[in-house]
C-alpha cells in the first residue's frame, strides 16, 4: 500500500513539477541590482557560482547512491525470502 501511494505521489511531483530559471538567469542578476546592493553582490558572486556547480555535480551522484542502496536492499530481502521459502 504504501509503495502504491509513493509511486502516486512521486507520478504528481513529476506532472506538477514546474520549469524554473537556474544558472543563466545568474549572469544577469549583478545588471539588475541597485548601486548599493552591487558591492555586496559581486562579493558574494564566486561562492553563489561554486555552490550552484557544487549542487549540480552532487545531485547525480546522490541519487545514484539511493537508488544503489534500495536496489541493494531490495535484492538482500529477495534473497531471505527465498531462504524462507526453500
């Protein structure tokens, strides 16, 4: 049962999901903020960039990771249910 609601509710955040500005839009923030915000946004600049890559190198990976962890999971509970009906 819960398998099925999470396959449901995964099927929406999918559907749903909406398309959004990331990186591209960065480069032309700095053009768009005001005198006085411009200091403290060109200094911030290099570490909103580095966390921006950061994230993208890293989401693949994370997600490599969990879906290793269920199939491993998976095959370990299907190998003792085996066991059990021998």
């Amino acid at each position: 049962m819960a398998t099925k609601l999470l396959l449901v509710l995964l099927t929406l955040l999918v559907i749903m999901a909406q398309p959004v500005m990331a990186c591209p839009s960065c480069a032309e923030a700095p053009q768009a903020t005001s005198g006085s915000e411009e200091e403290e946004q060109n200094i911030n600049n290099p570490a909103a960039y580095n966390q921006s890559i950061y994230i993208l190198v890293g989401v693949p990976y994370f997600v490599l990771a969990v879906l290793g962890i269920l199939v491993y999971r998976g095959v370990k509970k299907n190998e003792e249910f085996r066991r059990a009906n021998q």
